[in-house]
C-alpha cells in the first residue's frame, strides 16, 4: 500500500493542507485536539471534493445512460459475431465512435476521487506511524492523535493490535466496534445506492446483460468494502462513508428529477407533473419544461408512461407544444351561444343533417337523373297545368309507385338475359 500512496504524494500535501484549513475553523469552535474538529475537516474535505466532481457525476449519467440505450444494438452484434471476437470488438469500438459514447465515462467519479482517497489514507496513516506529512507539523500531528470519534482514535484500524491502540490512548474493544459500525453503514450506503438504481432508474422494456452486470455490482462492491474496510483507518472510514451518504443522495435527487426513460421513476415522475401541470395549467419550472419539450420531440417513439402523460393533459384540456411549454386546447374553451347551449370556442358546432322521407329522397334522385317527377312529389301547380306527358303519366294507375324497368334490374332495350337453369 505504502507504494500505491506514494504513487499519489503529489497530491498528499494539498489534501493536508485543505484538513487544516477546515481544523482551523472547528477547532475554534469544539477544540483543536477534538474528535469533532478533525472528523469534520475530514467530511468537509469529501463535501468540497463532489462538489468539484459534480461536471464529472452529470457525464456520468448521460453515459450510463447512452450505454443503457445502445445494449440493445450490442446485444445484435454479439449474437452476430459470437464466433469471431475481434470483428465483435471492432463492431463495438464503431458503434462507440459513431454514437460519441465513452464506456468509461461511468466511472470517471470513481477514478477522479481515488487520487484523493490515496493521499488522505496516506495522511492518516503517517499520523499513526507518528510521521509528520504536508504542512501537518509535530504541534497538528500530536492534536490529530488525541482525536478520538466516538472513542476510537483518528488513525486506528480494525486490525491494529492491542499495543497500536494503547499508544493512541485507547481501547481494542472501543476501536473494533466503532470500525465495525463505520464498515457496516458504508456497506449498506452502497449497496442502497446501487439497488434503488437498478430497481427504480432502470428501463424495465429492456432486458440486456448490462443489467445483469449492474446486479452482480450490487452485491459485490459491499462485500469489497466489507473486505478492504478492516484495513482502513476511522479517518478513511469517515471519508468513505460520507462520500457514500453524498453519492445515496445525489442519486435519489437524479430519481426523482431527471429519471431515466421507460423506468419506474419515470412513471412516478411523470405523474406528479401532470398533477402539477393540470393543477397550475402550464409548465412552470424550466426542469420541467425541458422533460415535455423531450417527450414532444418523440413522437411516435414514446414509451408507455409518456403517452398516459400526453394523454393526460389532452383530458384536461391542456396540449404539450414543441418549445416545452403546455397551453390550453380549443376544446377546453367553453363559452355559451344565443340559445343558452355551451359551445367550444374557434369550433363551430357540428349541425345533424334532418332525415328526409322515403318520397323525398326518391324525388331528389330523379331531379339529378333529369327524369320528370312522378305524381308521388306533391306540387303546388294545378293539375291542369302540368305539361301534358307528366298530367298522363299521373293519371296511370301505380305509375309514380312502380319501379321502372331499369330499376328492376330489366336491361333497356336489347334481348335479355336468360335465367340459368336452377342447380338441382
């Protein structure tokens, strides 16, 4: 390890120099040989240290999920080239290049804070070896070993023997169960981290080996934790288990705010915005209008919990436009007509055409076919003064009420068709 934290010494007296700024201020106000005083310049050290990773952790989770939206093509070329590993590899680093995805971009937060992490167990374990580091000289070094957090020295491991403890003035049972609960709280942080990832932010329409991979690092890196945690000191225990506590809520905020599509934060999401939505009648936040903006520009490509929001808002009258923003629909504009009957605004409403009798629409037919009407039309005229083809048609008896041969299905001149002799 001593040649691991070398490797990082470069960045050793840095970190000793931001511990002692923070020591400065609470030690003002708990003491300057306190446990509160180092403990909180230890947690104050990873705080100023996400807050810088911040850009990185947002990279982070555009790749994760630009990989979760390419397993399915990765998937196709594996099954295409199973039997030949190198076209495989060349097929995926195409697709990388094409898509502008960087696999190990999920893992640029990790590989950032690990130079920090090396150089605070560094730190730490100098104090302990009674070896000054930094700019933490003899008067800071001999402060930071009376610190005790909850009993247990700053610089004590859980498998540090009962003479190492006896010279940090304290006690082997004390120190065992102070690391213990540290191991198992920063176990536990990571694994809920990585289990309301997988069980909530996760696109449930895809099954890829990416989430079986994500699975099986649900269950490892506790137990890595576990493992290596025995060998860390309480001050690299306090520095592992506030950035867990800072990742667990960093990644319940992204759930809750920016899900990932097709998951079933997604869903919870989307349906606390349509009740926001249909209660205030538009989009007020700029977060929010830039998720509808997103679901506008889908289109068909919606997944199912963003067509149960579109069609959300249709029923309360509100209609999702392409710059994010949610308007009022004509239909929802209710004004009244002359007659006391409500209308919709801009939309004439639909007249019912009247039925008409069997005479009337047989007398329309004959109008448009240019045959004279038949005596079943009333008309207003005498009789005697019809014209006299039209007076003798009216006076044949059932003229106006029979069809006319054509109409019988009888051809107009010409011979006719012979019946076809019935099938027996």
């Amino acid at each position: 390890m001593d040649t691991i934290a070398s490797l990082f010494s470069f960045i050793t007296t840095p970190v000793s120099w931001v511990i002692v700024q923070f020591h400065k201020v609470y030690g003002a106000l708990f003491g300057d040989d306190t446990g509160w005083a180092w403990g909180l310049s230890i947690v104050s050290l990873v705080i100023l240290i996400r807050i810088c990773l911040i850009p990185l952790f947002v990279k982070q989770i555009k790749a994760t999920r630009a990989m979760q939206t390419l397993q399915p093509e990765m998937k196709k070329i594996q099954e295409r080239y199973k039997n030949d590993k190198q076209r495989q590899s060349e097929e995926m680093m195409k697709l990388y290049k094409e898509t502008g995805t960087n696999p190990l971009s999920s893992c640029l937060p990790i590989l950032a804070q690990s130079p920090f992490f090396f150089a605070l167990y560094h730190v730490l374990n100098s104090i302990a070896n009674n070896e000054t580091i930094g700019v933490i000289n003899e008067s800071l070094l001999k402060s930071a070993q009376q610190a005790h957090i909850f009993g247990a020295p700053l610089a004590a491991k859980f498998t540090d023997s009962s003479s190492d403890v006896a010279a940090l003035d304290a006690s082997l049972t004390t120190v065992r169960i102070v690391t213990a609960v540290m191991i198992v709280l920063m176990s536990a942080s990571q694994f809920y981290t990585q289990r309301q990832l997988m069980t909530k932010n996760v696109d449930t329409t895809v099954k890829t080996p990416f989430m079986q991979q994500q699975k099986m690092l649900m269950y490892i890196f506790p137990v890595m934790f576990a493992v290596f945690g025995i060998n860390f000191p309480v001050g690299v225990l306090v520095y592992w288990l506030t950035t867990n506590v800072w990742t667990m809520g960093q990644q319940m905020y992204v759930i809750r705010n920016n899900p990932t599509p097709g998951s079933k934060a997604q869903a919870a999401y989307l349906e606390r915005l349509t009740k926001h939505v249909t209660q205030h009648g538009k989009a007020r936040k700029r977060s929010e209008r830039v998720i509808v903006k997103a679901i506008v520009a889908k289109g068909r490509d919606r997944n199912e919990y963003e067509r149960k929001f579109i069609n959300g808002l249709t029923k309360a009258g509100l209609v999702a436009q392409a710059d994010g923003s949610v308007v009022k629909g004509e239909s929802s504009v209710a004004t009244v007509a002359e007659d006391g009957t409500p209308t919709t605004a801009g939309v004439p409403k639909r007249q019912q055409p009247k039925r008409q009798s069997k005479s009337q629409r047989q007398s329309g037919s004959a109008k448009q076919a240019g045959e004279p009407t038949t005596s079943l039309q009333k008309s207003d005229e005498p009789e005697d003064d019809q014209p006299g083809a039209a007076k003798k048609a009216a006076q044949k008896p059932g003229g106006g009420g029979t069809r006319s041969k054509a109409q019988s299905g009888q051809r107009k001149g010409g011979p006719q068709r012979p019946k076809s002799p019935s099938k027996k």
